[in-house]
C-alpha cells in the first residue's frame, strides 16, 4: 500500500512521501488557522509546510516538479502564505494597526525583489554558459574567470524565497505578544537580505567576470583541434540515463592507436562520464559541430543510433562505424538505420549472421569482426563456487519502448525467479543488479521490481538472525568492519580526486581546469579496484544484496557470482565470455526449441519459463561441474559470439581502425586529385552551408529522436555513401 502511494505521489521514498503528506495537510491546516483565527496552530502548521517544502527540495522530488506544472509551485506557495499571515492579522483585528501595513509592504516589495533577483542569476548563468563543454582539452587560449560562489547561484529562487522566515517569524511573535517591535525589525531583516542578496549578484555581471563569447570559445577549440590532431572519435548523444553507453568504451578509447577524441552532445551528460584520459569535447549546438574542422579524424564511432549522428555523419572525410552499446540478439542489433555507416563492427561471427538473417540492408562486406575488448576484466570460471555457498546474479534487462512481453523476464517472471532463488532447497546467495532504464517506460515493471527489492532485502535481513550463518558472521565481523573502514577511506580520497577545480565551481570553470593527470587517474584507477574488493568484504559471502547505480559494475558483479539468469540482451553475450553457467527467461513463450532457434545467445542457457521451476537445472551445474551439461557448448557459444581469444580483442579493433583509416586517405586523396586545387572540406562545406543554416535556426531537433527516429535515418541515409 505504501509503495503504491509512493507512486502515486510521485516521490521516491518513505520519508518523501511523509514530508508530501505534511505539505499537503499543512497548507490547508494554514487556511483554517487564519480562519480561525489562532495564531500558534497558524505559526506551528507555517513551520511544517517550510520543513516539507526545504526537505522536498532537497531531494530533488519529482512531486516539486509537478506542482509547479500545475501553477502550484513554489514561489506560489511562499505567496500564498504571505498572503494567509495577512488574513490573520485581519481575523486577529489588527488590520487598522502599524504592524498590518508593515506585514503588507514588506511582502509587496519583498515580491517585487523576486523580479529582478531571477533577472540577475538567469543573466549570470546565460553569459557564464560555453557553446562547449571539455574535459582534458587545453583552453588556456581563452580567459574563463572563476564562477561566483556555490552558495549564490545554487537553489538560488528557493534561497530568496526563504529570507521571508524572519518576517514571517517576526509578525507572528508580534501578533500574539504585542511586542510589535519584533514585527518591525523581521519586516526589515527580510527586506534587508533580500535587497544583499540582489546586490551580491550584480559583480558577476561584470565584463570579467563573464566568460568570452562564443566566437572565441569556438576558435580557442578549433586551435586545440588543429593543434591535437585527432585521428578517431568516439561520438555519443542521448539521455543521461544512457552514460554508461560511452562508459563502457572508455577503457578501449585508451587504448586504441592514435589520437581519441570523444565528442558528445548534451552537457549533463559529460558529468556522468567515468574518468579518463581521453578528450572530452561536449558540442550541444548543431550549427557548431558542423562548422568545426575535423579533417584529422579518419574514423568515428557510433556507439548509439540516435538523430544527432547526422550531424556527424555528414562529413565525408572520415569513415563512419557503428560499435552499439553491446551484442545481443534484440531487435536493436539489427537495427535498418545501421545501413548509413560505412561499416558495422560485431563482436563475433554471431552479429555478422544475425544481419544476413534480419536482412535490413546492411552488407556483409561492410562487417568486421573486432572482438569484445571490455570484457577483459571479466574472469574465467575456475568450475567451482567462489564461496561456500553459490552466488546466483539476476540481472534482467529493462522493458524496451515496444512493451514485448519478451523484452524482460522482470514483468511475469521476475518474482518467481527471486523467490525460487530465495528458498532453494541448497541455499544460494542472490545478488540483484536490474538495469538502469527499469520502470521508465513501463510503471508495472518498476513495481515489480520495487517488490523483488523488498523481497532480497527481507531475505538478508531474515539470513542475518539465522542461527545457520551466526557463526560465519561472528567469524567476519572483525574483517567486515575493516572492509567498511577502507570503503571510507577509498571513497574519501575518490571524492578529492574526482572534483577538479575549486568547489562550486561550474562548467565552465571546471572546462578550464580540467585537463588530465596522469598520477591522479592511475591513483583513481588503483583505488576503483580497492574499493571494489573492499565492497564485496564489507559484507558476507552469505548475504543477498541489492545492487544499483554505477558502482559495483556489472562486470565486477559477473567477477562475484558463480552462476546468472537474465533477460535476451548483451548482458547475456558478456557473460559467455565467463564460461560460468547461465540461465535466460523466455518470457513471450515461444518454447525452448523456438527460444532457441531465434535466439543465439541461448543456445546454451538453461531456458526457464515464466515459472522458473526449471532453475534447478541450473543451480545443479554451479553446484556441481559433473551436472553441468553445457559446459562444452558454452565454450563453442563463446567463440562464435564473441570471436576467438587470440589475437586480443584490442588487438583485432586496433587493426580494424587502421584498415579503415587507410580506406578514408584513399578515398580524400581520390577527390583531392579530382577537384584540383579546391580543398576537399571546402567543396563538402559549400554543400552544407544550408543545413548549417537550419541547424543555427533550431532546426537540429528535427532528427533528434531514438533508435528508429524516421527523420534521422532518412536524411542520414543520404549521405552516408
């Protein structure tokens, strides 16, 4: 019950939901205080409201965001109650008296204030707002002033709204005490801290304190680019729920020969991105992007089908890869719009025949097999249990945008896997980690997994007053306490690490100092892998978990488990490469032949149904290896979706980056000798002026859109080839 009036109101937690209860009681309690009158159930239902509202806002509610949809935001609210305090000194026969016209004029000029507040800090942040976003590029070419104090900009409405307490504070004391002396002197600090707080903003509207213009901004990067010369990118747009599509190719961007460069396209996402080496150049203007040079860059990668690569794709002198964001048998993967890349790269043989049975379009000549190089951190099954007991992963995908029934086992299934898994007559542990899309599209697939929260958490919690596992947690109590301890410290020393430049400093500022340091990242990296061996001893081998965020990733989570279920995905195909058993959900019910036949991944999974009974199979073959039946197919499965382990994965990509750089100076040198004289990016230049033109007038969201955007894959189409 709870958890469906969590939904309802639209917060993410008790205590949201407690504070949204007391905000919505408080304000009519307010009303009828007024009314009354009285004065003390006024002052005490006043004080609940602020408490909610502060709380609401600091968690960032959703609820918050919604009422101001419903012109019930907060500058209303605040009003409101400045106005329900003057209703009071009416009720209370104190309209003809000082105090009453005091009350009235401090909140007419205290509002009046709000204007030109809001006015200082949407200036201050307009002109403070790069046409870029970058990490590890050098700007030194320009002059980025420092950002005005945290303190000022942050929450700034909600700050100017909350100097009315002493007003508030002030008049009440004075109504029921008749000391109006109180009144006047709260009537004034308001009007007072209202009138600093304004002033303390206009400095930074100064010329020096702005950052330059775009102009500037703009050449400063164009003379990095031409200075840096970068030879392959990594280009990305989308959501910022969808960062770990580029996270996971990060590592490889180190590694890869040449010069990387990662370009993105929206700003919030650059801040959800891991730390790295790599040049960041975040672009959200189309009209920008397409008026850079990039006449270095001979290969780019698309880790995502989305509209924006357009603006991308249009440039001639560079070769365009399509690399996805993992190998699976969806729909996704053999998406038609891949039509418009020069080449699509698949991990194995599986992806270059799932495009020859999908049939969109995509030749077979323009396929290349390069292997899986993120799954290098994914260990090798030893064919025993890590620990005394088996640790089983459920890691299903999430709904998808079509709502298939076969998209994830977590709507019809999910609970009875956790619950089987739960009260298995062998006990096993269960590590939860569902995907971060879960509940987007699909509100029932978030209940549920609400309720498999709930139901792992009580798991754990009936397991640690088990008598069976007293003994081991006595035993590990001492090592568990260190454990946590050196989460602490390793997490204390990351959060220096990772917040470059002075606190509360914004984008831009954080533009300028951001350049990378080769000690500080491999001290980041060295203590990424503490921490995650901290974190798995910071609580038993026994102990089912519920695993959420960033951290720990799935791979360390693969690293911890000895045997998984999940969903028709790429989490399924990373797995293989374990060599541990492994369970899929068919969910629409095809049956395990048909399952099957359309999915390669699962050729050799234990297929369960949507009752999972078949789970035991599967918890046979983790327990013991001579139970384990498709241990050989497994190892075949691994080879032909993953490619094979020699040359390395690295290696394979490395070389399929210089095979189509070679084809991309082939291809420029032919139109250079063609033209003659005119340069090549000149004559392609000449021919994009228009769509330049479009994109600076607002035109780029025409192709923004998801993976089957209509638009995007239409005009991408047209110059792809």
């Amino acid at each position: 019950m709870i958890s469906t009036a969590i939904r309802l109101a639209r917060v993410g937690s008790r205590s949201e939901l407690a504070a949204a209860v007391l905000m919505g009681l408080g304000y009519p309690c307010v009303m009828i205080a007024a009314l009354i009158p009285d004065i003390w159930m006024f002052a005490a239902a006043a004080a609940v409201t602020y408490a909610a509202d502060w709380f609401l806002h600091q968690r960032g509610s959703y609820l918050v965001n919604r009422l101001n949809k419903v012109r019930a935001g907060l500058p209303i609210r605040f009003l409101l109650r400045q106005l329900l305090l003057i209703l009071l000194l009416a009720r209370e026969g104190l309209a003809e008296q000082p105090l009453f016209y005091a009350a009235v004029a401090c909140f007419l000029l205290f509002y009046g204030l709000q204007a030109p507040h809001g006015a200082l800090t949407t200036l201050i942040r307009l002109r403070r707002t790069m046409p870029v976003v970058t990490r590890n590029v050098d700007l030194h070419a320009v002059r980025i002033p420092d950002a005005p104090p945290r303190a000022l900009l942050r929450r700034s409405t909600e700050k100017m709204l909350h100097l009315d307490i002493p007003a508030t504070a002030g008049v009440i004391i004075a109504a029921a005490t008749g000391q109006y002396l109180v009144g006047y002197v709260g009537t004034a600090v308001t009007i007072g801290l209202g009138l600093l707080y304004t002033a303390a903003l206009v400095p930074y509207l100064r010329r020096k304190r702005r950052v330059p213009a775009a102009p500037a901004v703009l050449k400063a990067v164009q003379k990095w680019l031409s200075e840096y010369q970068p030879t392959i990118a990594l280009y990305f747009s989308g959501s910022e729920e969808s960062a770990y599509q580029v996270n996971m190719w990060l590592e490889t961007m180190e590694q890869v020969e040449g010069r990387p460069v990662i370009i993105m396209r929206e700003r919030g996402l650059v801040a959800k991105l891991n730390e790295t080496s790599v040049p960041i150049l975040c672009v959200p203007g189309g009209q920008h992007l397409m008026a850079m040079k990039l006449d270095t860059v001979r290969v780019t990668l698309y880790p995502a089908n989305v509209g924006k690569n357009i603006h991308m794709l249009r440039v001639p002198t560079m070769k365009h890869v399509f690399i996805g964001h993992g190998d699976s048998d969806k729909l996704a993967s053999v998406n038609p719009y891949s039509k418009v890349y020069d080449e699509v790269w698949t991990a194995g043989r599986a992806g270059r025949d799932r495009y020859a049975l999908a049939d969109v379009g995509v030749r077979d000549d323009d396929i290349v097999e390069v292997g899986r190089p993120q799954l290098a951190p994914i260990e090798t099954w030893t064919g025993t249990p890590k620990h005394p007991i088996p640790t089983i992963l459920y890691a299903p995908t999430w709904e998808g945008w079509d709502n298939d029934p076969g998209n994830t086992s977590l709507l019809l299934a999910g609970e009875n896997i956790v619950r089987r898994l739960l009260e298995a007559e062998r006990p096993v542990r269960v590590i939860y980690k569902p995907h971060p899309f879960t509940g987007i599209r699909n509100k029932k697939a978030l209940a549920v997994h609400e309720r498999i929260t709930a139901m792992v958490q009580k798991a754990a919690a009936e397991r640690a007053t088990d008598p069976r596992w007293a003994e081991h947690a006595a035993a590990a109590q001492s090592g568990q306490s260190a454990a946590r301890a050196e989460l602490a410290r390793v997490e204390a020393r990351l959060a220096e690490l990772t917040k470059p430049g002075r606190a509360g400093g914004d984008e831009a500022e954080e533009s300028r100092v951001s350049l990378a340091d080769p000690h500080r990242l491999a001290e980041i990296k060295q203590l990424r892998a503490e921490w995650n061996d901290a974190y798995w001893r910071s609580f038993g081998w026994w102990e089912h978990k519920v695993v959420t965020g960033s951290e720990p990733k799935l791979y360390d989570c693969f690293n911890e488990s000895d045997g998984m279920v999940s969903d028709i995905s790429s989490v399924v195909s990373d797995f293989i490469a374990s060599g541990k058993p492994y369970a899929v959900t068919d969910s629409a019910e095809l049956g395990v032949e048909e399952f099957r036949r359309q999915n390669t991944a699962v050729r050799a999974a234990v297929i369960l149904s949507n009752g999972a009974k078949e789970l035991d199979l599967l918890l046979a073959a983790v327990a013991d290896p001579a139970a384990d039946t498709l241990a050989d197919a497994r190892g075949e499965l691994k080879k032909y979706l993953l490619g094979p382990d020699e040359p390395t994965s690295i290696e394979q990509f490395d070389a399929a980056v210089r095979a189509l750089a070679a084809k991309a100076e082939a291809r420029n040198a032919g139109v250079e000798q063609r033209i003659g004289s005119q340069a090549i990016g000149e004559l392609d230049r000449e021919s994009d002026s228009e769509a330049a033109d479009v994109a600076g007038a607002g035109g780029t969201g025409v192709v923004e859109g998801g993976d089957n955007e209509g638009n995007g894959a239409e005009a991408t189409a047209t110059v792809a080839r």
